[in-house]
C-alpha cells in the first residue's frame, strides 16, 4: 500500500495553515525533512569530533592502511574497546567515498534511517499507518538521535540491531497470540537471532543481555513462559548466533592471543559497569536528569501523558492485546533505565538504547488530553537558553582564568556573535509562538518545533562549536600531512589529528628535528623538557601548536 495513499483520503482537521502543517506532517516529504535536517545537514563537512569519532575513524584507518582487517590499533597501539563491525563498515564506507568526515561517518546515518524503516514498520504492524508515521517523526527529531545519527561511532549501529532484536522478540510472541505456523515462527527466531549475533559484533555482550532480559520479563509477566522457553533453546537459532560471532573471534585470537578477550570483556563490560571509567559515574539519579536532554523537544510531551501509561502494566496476564503491547513498551525502557541508573560509568547516549519504545508511546497518546504549557515547557527553557547562549559564554570568558578554556571561550564568543546571535533569538521566539498556537495540536507544534530545533542545532550550534574545537585540529593535520615530517603528540589526545595528517602519531616527548603537536598552554612545558633545544613555531591556531624542534640558538 502507497504511503500517502490513506492520508490523502483523510482530510486535515483543520484548515488554512494549520491544516497545511498538518497534511505536510502526514506525509512522507516531513520524514526527508527531518533526515535531511537531523542525520545528514553538517555531516560532511564538520571536522571529526575528539576523542570517540577521531578514535573510531583513526583505528579504521590504520587497519586499512596496515592491511589488518582483524585486529584494529590505534595509534599503532591495539584498541580493544568494541568489536570490529563498525570498523568492517567504516572501512567499506571509506573505501567507496574516500577518508573524509561524510565517509567515515555514512555508516552511522545508514544504520539511522535502517533504524527508522525498522521503526516505522514495526508501530505500523501493531498500530496505524498515521502512529508509524508520527513515531518516526519523534525518533528522527530526538536530540540524541540526531547527534548518533550523524557520529562516526558504533552506536547508531548498537540501536539499529537492538531495536531489530526486540522487534523480533514481540513479533514472535505474537505470532504465538495469533496461531501462526511453525515455519513462520522459525523465520522470526532466525531472524532474531541473526541480529543478536550482528548485535554481539558490533558492541559485545550488551546487543544480547537487553533483548533476553526484558524478553524474559515481558513473556513471563504475560504468561507465556513455554514460548518463550522454546525461543531460548531454540538450537539453530544459537547455530546462527555463533556462526556469525565466533569466526572474528578465532581470527582475533589467532592474531594477538588473549589480549581482545581480556581488554574488551573484562576491561570495557564487567569494568566498566562495576568501576568509574574516564570520570563518567556514577549517580542513580543521573539518568533522569539527562532524559529531558535526549528527548527534546519532546520531554514535556512525556511528562504530559506520563500517568496514562501505567494500564499495560497493571492489568492482570489476560489484558488486552493493547495492553500487552504498551506493557511491552514500558519494560523495554524500564530495563535500560534501570539497568544503567545502578552503573558505575554512565554516558547519556546508554539511554537510547531504551528510547525507541518512548517514541511509540507517544505518538500512541497524541490525541488524548493536551496538557499544553506542560508539554512546550521543556523546548522553551530550552530554546531561552539557546538564545541567552552568548551573553553566557561572554559572562564565562569574563570569569575565566585559565589560559586553555579562556582560547575556547573566546572562540566560542566569537562564533556565536553576529547574526548567529540573532537566529538563536528568532528561534526561541518561534518555539513561543508554537505554544501559544492552540489550533495547532500539541504534536504537531512539537514536531515542528523538532524540525526548527534540528535546523538551528545542526546549522548554527554544532558547526560553531565544532569549528572552534576541532577546527584548528583538522586544519593542522592537514598541514602537517603536507609536510611529510615526522610528528609526535605531547600531553594532548587528538585522534582525529592523525586521521587527516594519514600517518599514526605517537604519544612522547620531541626530539630534535621532529615536529611536535600540543597544547597553548603547555608551550612552556615543552620547552623546559627539551632545553637547550628550542621550538619554532610552524602553527597556532586556537589552543592548537605544531612546532619544529630545533637547536638552541648560538
């Protein structure tokens, strides 16, 4: 059935530009929109990001560059923080459209808009062609979604496979509901667990412990234990699973022994969530102080059905098919948050792994009570702080003391004067009128307000902030790719500084006749560990130094 086949025959429910908003919403052409706007606008041309996106798209570079498509090193060193599928499709990627920031980064917009397709079909299997079309709408403008979607990192990947997975897990129960054939649950389960193992390859045993555990939860507490047991001893799903996770694993092994085991299974999973890693940790109250932050602009609509989405899970094992579905819905985020309220490293972009059902739930309550103030309340405090953004950086930089974040104040102050300024205020102005617009129903002011947040983050705020402290970086590397010297890195992590010079950059002190790359700041350092050699200064820019170490003049 055409996409725009059932909305073209529901007229709006309102006319004039309300009406007009709300047949452009309702149409494929808001999806392009919000893709365009929020995975793809900036992405190619804003620099790599330090230390994850450098880290991730260095390490895919030497292993293309070492010819080792095993065992990815960073910086000649051997990196064992994730598995290698995103480095497998970094490499393909980079391979077709070349080693810049829109190729190491179109894995992740791909595996985005997988995800949305995924989305899409999934709230339309179980609900209505309008709901599918408005969840997508709320993932694609989430805010964490949109900075993911467009990171070279692998979590825009994680998602995708365990969103699949979860699908998969509530498709087959059902498929059970519905008396379906044996094949057909047999191709579920196949399919199910070809993305655990996908899953598992991409970030390790979390692509796998999510879908059991709120599977287990969610079949149990519906009584449907048997089913489900069936699905856990299903053999050849877990031939599938093993098939696609052991052969890297020998061959990682055969490459470099234990090493991978012990630095990724112990260090980066049972570590990480037992210990405080990189000063990431660990507060129980953490992750609802970030939740309003992942979902704008749409945390205040959460907060305005929140006490209509406890049915699914009060009622008893016979509830509704309904019910089942939002009972489903909420254990799936209630894991996650959990789950990760009790870690002792904790990241903010964890909690997408239990979004996905948020965005169901709320384009299943759109039409229900408007709670209006409360809903655009968030997106407005929002967008206020947005629009005083500079007069606060200008405030920082004249408190500040110390001499590196005095370089990215100023910088920053700098970017976000001008006209910049006066878009950071019309957009605030804007998400008011939104509020105040009552023929506009809640969701619809709020996707726009979506729409308008993706263009002033994505255009304005992300390249102004990204110029100033990964411009100089790109700019360097670059340079000092055009040199051909050899470079070394003193006290400084940039990553990404060896992805554009195309050569690994060791961390140490200089000798004489190398460049050195540091920090502003500790120029002065550098000079009295190298005395009497001196630095000549070949680039400054920013907080960013490269220098020639030469002898002491006479």
């Amino acid at each position: 059935m055409p996409l725009t086949s059932p909305l073209r025959s529901s007229p709006p429910a309102s006319a004039g530009l309300a009406g007009a908003i709300e047949r452009f919403l309702l149409s494929p052409w808001s999806l392009l929109l919000a893709v365009l706007l929020a995975f793809v606008l900036s992405s190619y041309s804003v620099p790599l990001t330090d230390i994850d996106e450098g880290a991730f798209s260095e390490a895919t570079r030497e292993m293309l560059a070492r010819g080792n498509l095993v065992s990815p090193t960073l910086n000649g060193a051997a990196r064992h923080d994730k598995p290698i599928l995103i480095y497998w499709a970094q490499a393909a990627s980079v391979t077709l459209f070349g080693q810049n920031e829109f190729g190491f980064r179109l894995p992740s917009i791909v595996a985005a808009l997988l995800w949305m397709w995924a989305l899409f079909r999934f709230a339309r299997r179980h609900g209505d062609l309008r709901t599918a079309l408005v969840a997508t709408l709320v993932m694609a403008l989430s805010l964490q979604v949109g900075i993911i979607a467009k990171a070279a990192i692998a979590d825009a990947l994680l998602n995708l496979f365990i969103c699949l997975a979860l699908f998969g897990v509530y498709d087959y129960f059902r498929a059970g509901q519905e008396g379906k054939t044996n094949a057909e649950n047999r191709r579920l389960l196949l399919t199910t667990y070809a993305v655990l193992g996908l899953g598992f390859l991409t970030k390790g045993p979390v692509a796998v412990m999510f879908p059991l555990l709120i599977g287990s939860l969610f079949f149990v507490s519906a009584g449907a234990w048997r089913p489900w047991l069936r699905a856990l001893l299903f053999w050849p799903g877990w031939l599938l699973f093993l098939a696609i996770v052991v052969p890297w694993h020998v061959m990682v092994y055969i490459d470099q022994g234990d090493a991978f085991f012990r630095g990724f299974y112990l260090k980066h999973n049972l570590d990480r969530y037992t210990s405080t890693f990189e000063g990431h940790g660990g507060n129980y109250l953490y992750y609802v102080a970030v939740l309003p932050f992942v979902l704008l602009p749409f945390t205040g609509w959460l907060l305005a059905i929140l006490g209509r989405l406890g049915a699914g899970l009060r009622a008893a094992r016979a509830a509704t098919p309904e019910q089942l579905f939002e009972r489903f819905l909420i254990l799936w985020f209630g894991v996650v948050f959990i789950f990760f309220s009790f870690s002792n490293t904790q990241l903010p972009h964890y909690l997408m792994y239990g979004c996905t059902p948020l965005f169901i739930l709320l384009a299943r309550h759109r039409l229900e009570q408007e709670r209006r103030w409360l809903a655009f309340a968030p997106v407005i405090l929002f967008g206020l702080l947005v629009a005083f953004l500079p007069n606060i950086l200008e405030f920082a930089a004249s408190r500040n003391s110390r001499p590196f974040e005095g370089i990215i104040l100023a910088g920053l102050t700098s970017g976000f004067g001008g006209a910049a300024r006066w878009w950071l205020a019309a957009f605030a102005g804007l998400l008011v009128v939104l509020a105040l617009w009552r023929r506009l129903p809640v969701w619809q002011g709020l996707v726009v307000a979506g729409l308008l947040q993706a263009l002033v983050v994505f255009a304005i705020i992300f390249p102004q902030a990204v110029a100033v402290t990964q411009g100089p970086v790109r700019a360097a590397g670059l340079l000092a790719r055009q040199s051909g010297e050899t470079v070394v890195a003193y006290k400084i992590l940039q990553p990404s500084f060896s992805v554009y010079r195309q050569a690994i950059t060791p961390s140490r002190p200089p000798l004489a006749g190398e460049t050195v790359l540091t920090r502003v700041d500790r120029l002065a350092e550098v000079e009295r560990e190298l005395a009497p050699l001196r630095l000549e200064e070949i680039y400054r820019q920013g907080f960013i130094v490269l220098a020639h170490v030469v002898a002491a003049a006479p």
